[in-house]
C-alpha cells in the first residue's frame, strides 16, 4: 500500500510549488499596484489642486469684474442724472434755501425708477443732508464712514458706497451711488446719491455666480458680515446664525479662516487661495479664494465644498480600493481567471482623447480647426475644445492658433469666451479647450426672427462693448467682429447673455508682441465687416477698427441688411473703401432713435479719425440710449418664452457658431 501512493507524492509537491508562485506573483501585482496607486493619488491631487486654484482665481476674477463693471454702470447713471440741467439747477437752489427737497426727490425717483432706484439724498459738501426720502432723515448729518466714502465725489468723481448693516445683526438695506452737483463755474456744491436696495441688484451679481452645488460667491465687510445673500440663509436661520463669516461655536468673534485672512488684508489689499480644507461658517470644510477691495472697503470671495471641488479623488480612492480589494480575494484563493485580469486591465478607447477632455461630438469647423463638444474626465465639465487641422499645421497657423489662445486667456470678462486650456495631443495636434456656449448667433437671431428693437439692438452692443473695452485695455484687437461671432445665450438662467467668441485674428498692439502675423500682408476676416484701412493696410489696425466692425454688426441688427449689397467681393471691396453707408434708420422697420442712428454713423466713418475713438466712448453712448429707451427684464424673458419655449425643432433651439 506504501508503494501505491509514493507517485502521487512528487506531483503534489509540485502543485504546491506552482500554487505558491501564483500566490507570490500576484502578492508583487498587488505591492506594485498599491505603489502605483499612491503615486497616481498624488499625481492626481496634485493636479487638481492646480486645477482648482485656477479655476478659484478665474471664478474671482469673473465675480469681481462683474461686480466692477456693474458698479461702472451705476456710477454713470448717477452722473447722468447729476448733469441734468433741472434737477442740478433745483439742487443748487435747495443749496441756497430756496429750493424744495421734496419735489427734488420726487423728480429724482421718477427718472431713477427703471433703474431699480429706491431712495435719493441730496448732501451738502459737510455731510449734512438737505433732502432725502425717508424725511426723518432731513438735517442730519451722515455717518462718518458715509461720508469718507464721499471723498472722491467732492473730488469731482461719481462713486459707490457699499451697502451697510442697519438696525439688525447682518441686516442691509442699500447700495448707494453718488455723483457730484457742480454750480455753473464748477464748483461742487452737493452730492446726489442713489440708493438700491441690495436684494434687487447687489445681491444678483453673487446669485448667478455660485459654481456647483455648493459653491458661493460672497462680499462681506471688515467684521465679516455678510453684504451679499449666503445659499444656505434658511439653514442659518433655523440654526440660530447670524449672517457672518464666523465659526459656528457660539464664539462670533471667532471668524473663519478666509475671512480672517482676507480682514488681515484690508490695510494694504492683497489675495489668496486655502486649498487646504478649513470649516466655514456651517462647520463645513471648504476651500476658498478672497480678495480685499480697498477702493470699496469689502472682501469678495468663492467658497466650495472640498467634498466636491475634490470629487473625482474620492472616486478614485474608491476605484482603487475595489480593485485591491478585489485582487486580495483572487491572491487568498491562488486563482486569477484571465477573464478577470483581462476586465482589471480593460481601457476605455471608444472616444478620443486630448489630454483632460474626451472628445464627444463635432460641433464646428473653421477653415483651419475643428471643434468638437468634450467633457473634462474628472471634473465632468463640459467643454468645446479647438483642434488644429492636420493640413492646417503650417508654422504661421500654428504661431496664429497658439497666440489666439495664449492672448485669449488673458482676458476673464464674463461678455468673452472663456479659455480653460490648452496643449498638444499624442500626435502633436494642437488644442485648446474653452467655455462650451448654448445660444444662437447675431447672425441666426436675424435670419430667424428678423432685425432687432432698437432696446435689445442698444443692450446686446453694449454688451459686447463690454468685453471690446477689456480687450482693448489689455492691449488687443479683435479684427474679426461679426455677427457670427457674437452669440446670445442663456446662461444659469439669465438671458439676452452676450459672449463674444473666436479671438482667432486677434492682434496685439502694445507689449511685448506685437507683430502681426498675417504672412504676405493676406487680407483675413470677413471683408464686409472689415474697416477701409485694415482692407488697404491688413496689418493696420487698432482698437478703432473693432469699432467700424461693431458698427456695422449695430447696422444689421437694427436693419437686417447687409452694409453693402454687392454680388462680388471686388464690388463690396470697393463699397467698403469709397461708398458712404446707409443711415440705419433708412432701412430699419423700426423707429431708430437719432441718438444710436447716429452713433452707428459714427462708428462707419472711413476715417478713423472721425469714428469714436473708444469702445468706452461707444459705451457712454449706449448707456444714454438705453436710459431713454431700456430693454428690461420682463421684455427679455418675454422673448425667450415665447422664442425658446415655443420651438419644437431640437435642432433649431440653439446653433453653436463655434469655428
């Protein structure tokens, strides 16, 4: 019987060896996973961190230009009404106790209404205040703080005064604009100021700014009291907080971290990210970019979640755990079925990938790039990102691709296209990746639903004045202005949003690199929006060449024609150098006012000399024109229920003009 089983000896110790091995290798597979893991983890967090800050610096900047520019516009409002000869001639008068505050204010609220306007003062230059609406007020004089706030108006310029808490803890009641009452010599004699109430137009710019579903943009002052609305007001309520930047441990002193560091600024002004998670005012950990305004004594900042600005490493903490998990259970049994290593190592190539995004769908095509609908792998967001042609990788179309996005990203107002990035793809394509926009064109708008009101024509100009204005400041020429590549979107809600887009023949005129590259001097853009001097002279151009392009896009708006009407490029090319244009008012089916008719002439003139020489000085113009002749609220979202909601045809709700 011995002998029987002395063969079967040797077979099982050599199953035991081999079973040993399996054991082992994959024992290695999991030590080099894991090491793998760790690095990838932090390779990852790395660049999400990096990925964050941008997006916090960018999401900041956008909140504080929007706030800037809508205090521009209020300011210019208030010095609007301030040079009316009338009311300045009546306050002058209250001035020399003769006149009637009464009435004054009246005036002043009637004029001031379709501007959101809700309480008027006049104030002599000591601070005492001569009429007011709450006439309680009448005789006082204003607070200290008020009154420094002051000091730039009785200097000759119009200012804004941020709003401050009232009678209850974080209560506030308005944001205030004021502008100077000279007498006829010059002199300042008083300041009318304006007060809106926050919730109306303050706190809107901080709404439509929370990124996420955590995420919130927040103006406080220097004790941390909330000046804008925080999402999570009724949690706070029910919680007994007050609406402060403190920690909520029954210590109100104590206040954040952001809020600590951005009040340690007020002195001298700064910025800064926490991208380390801190507790916020919930005791919820966040992370954070803040800003001290010192021009208007409050901090501005963007806070969110670190739960879900740093999502996609819990997923991947998760991911990874599984398949460890997974591969210890096959090392315990000494098993692993290729069917399983091979759904382990699995990759998912069925979309195309340029470096963070996975390209879903072609969207445009331009003469050199397409442009493809993406998603950001980790951060899910969508994207529209640009690939230059193969045929088109010439060394001046690669320069021309690589400075469009490298000037583009210069630029953060929320009227342009905003760039997230940029790079090579494996096979050395290049591509950047921008905002993915929802609306339709200028050019689409018109085709459809014919020329423009003269009110919404004004309001979309101005809009795009807006981003012009940056861009020029910044030094750059857009020279491709159209209606093509102006779009009307509806974004988070608000409507009638104007994006300017394709900084494609953008040129810089000051700085560092400012040499065009237009090859052999080849004419590019579109000539019917060309200036006569770029048409003579393609690499003569400055701001005042974007400005013939707007006037010519205000043109069509208002009429629904062409500029020129030409059968060939030589005849429309000769139009545009020799033949003065139409009057819009000539051939628009609506009342054009004298105001815009003539500041679409203006901006048409051959000679740039006689154009306006600024996209501001546009702008001021606009501004006058949409105080007469405002497009609201309710006429804006009056259009796009009827227009949007009534469209049946998916595929004519919204056109993409990306190129």
């Amino acid at each position: 019987m011995r002998g029987a089983i002395r063969p079967e000896e040797p077979q099982f110790e050599i199953m035991s060896i081999h079973f040993d091995r399996t054991r082992v290798a994959l024992l290695l597979l999991l030590a080099a996973l894991l090491a793998v893991g760790m690095w990838a983890y932090r390779g990852v967090g790395d660049s999400l961190r990096e990925i964050r800050a941008a997006d916090m610096r960018a999401l900041l900047n956008t909140q504080i230009g929007t706030l800037q520019q809508w205090i521009s516009e209020r300011r210019h409002e208030a010095e609007q009404l301030a040079a009316d000869p009338d009311l300045s001639a009546g306050i002058r008068k209250l001035v020399a106790g003769r006149g009637d505050g009464a009435l004054i204010i009246a005036g002043v609220l009637d004029q001031s209404a379709a501007l959101g306007v809700t309480g008027a003062r006049v104030i002599d230059t000591r601070g005492r205040i001569l009429a007011a609406k709450d006439v309680q007020r009448i005789g006082s004089d204003v607070t200290p703080d008020f009154l420094a706030h002051l000091s730039p108006v009785l200097a000759g310029h119009p200012a804004f005064v941020r709003p401050y808490r009232g009678a209850g803890a974080g209560d506030v009641g308005r944001a205030w604009v004021a502008a100077p009452i000279r007498a006829p010599n010059g002199r300042i004699v008083a300041v009318l100021a304006l007060g809106s109430p926050v919730d109306k137009g303050f706190s809107g710019l901080f709404e439509a700014a929370r990124p996420g579903r955590s995420g919130e943009a927040l103006a406080f002052d220097a004790e941390g009291w909330l000046l804008s609305p925080s999402r999570h007001a009724e949690e706070m309520r029910q919680r007994g907080l007050a609406p402060r930047l403190a920690l909520p441990d029954g210590e109100t002193d104590r206040l954040t971290l952001l809020a600590t560091r951005t009040v340690a600024a007020r002195t001298d002004g700064g910025e800064g990210l926490l991208l380390q998670p801190y507790p916020n005012y919930l005791g919820r950990d966040v992370i954070g970019a803040w800003r001290w305004l010192r021009d208007l004594d409050i901090g501005i900042a963007i806070e969110m979640e670190a739960g879900e600005a740093y999502a996609p490493l819990t997923y991947l903490q998760i991911g990874f755990s599984v398949v460890l998990l997974l591969l210890f259970a096959v090392w315990l049994s000494g098993f692993l079925p290729p069917s399983v290593l091979a759904g382990l190592l699995r990759r998912d190539a069925g979309a195309r990938q340029l470096g963070a995004y996975r390209l879903l769908r072609q969207i445009g095509e331009g003469a050199i790039s397409n442009v493809y609908l993406a998603q950001h792998r980790m951060l899910k967001r969508p994207a529209a990102v640009k690939v230059l042609k193969p045929q088109a990788a010439s060394d001046e179309w690669t320069a021309r691709f690589q400075r469009e996005v490298q000037l583009s990203s210069l630029l953060h107002h929320p009227n342009t296209i905003r760039i997230y990035d940029y790079g090579t793809g494996p096979t050395g394509e290049f591509y950047y990746a921008m905002e993915y926009l929802e609306g339709l064109s200028l050019a689409d708008l018109v085709e459809r639903y014919g020329p423009v009101p003269p009110a919404r024509s004004a309001y979309i100009l101005r809009q795009a004045c807006a981003s012009l204005w940056e861009a020029h400041s910044c030094g750059l020429v857009h020279r491709d202005i159209k209606p093509q590549n102006i779009m009307l979107c509806e974004i988070r809600g608000e409507r009638d949003v104007v994006k300017v887009l394709d900084f494609g023949l953008v040129k810089q005129v000051t700085g560092d690199n400012t040499r065009d590259l237009t090859g052999a001097m080849r004419i590019l853009g579109t000539p019917l929006y060309m200036s006569p001097e770029r048409i003579r002279n393609p690499s003569d151009a400055d701001g005042r060449a974007d400005i013939y392009a707007l006037g010519a896009v205000g043109f069509f708006l208002l009429t629904g024609k062409r500029l020129f009407e030409t059968e060939t490029e030589h005849d429309l090319t000769y139009q545009v150098l020799h033949t003065v244009p139409r009057l819009a008012s000539a051939c628009s089916p609506y009342a054009v006012p004298a105001e815009l008719d003539a500041l679409i002439g203006r901006c048409l003139e051959k000679d740039p000399a006689a154009r306006p020489q600024t996209i501001a000085e546009v702008a001021g113009v606009l501004d006058g024109v949409l105080v007469h002749m405002p497009w609201t609220r309710s006429q804006i979202d009056g259009w796009w229920k009827s227009y949007w909601i009534g469209e049946t045809d998916p595929e004519r709700r919204f056109t993409v003009p990306y190129s």
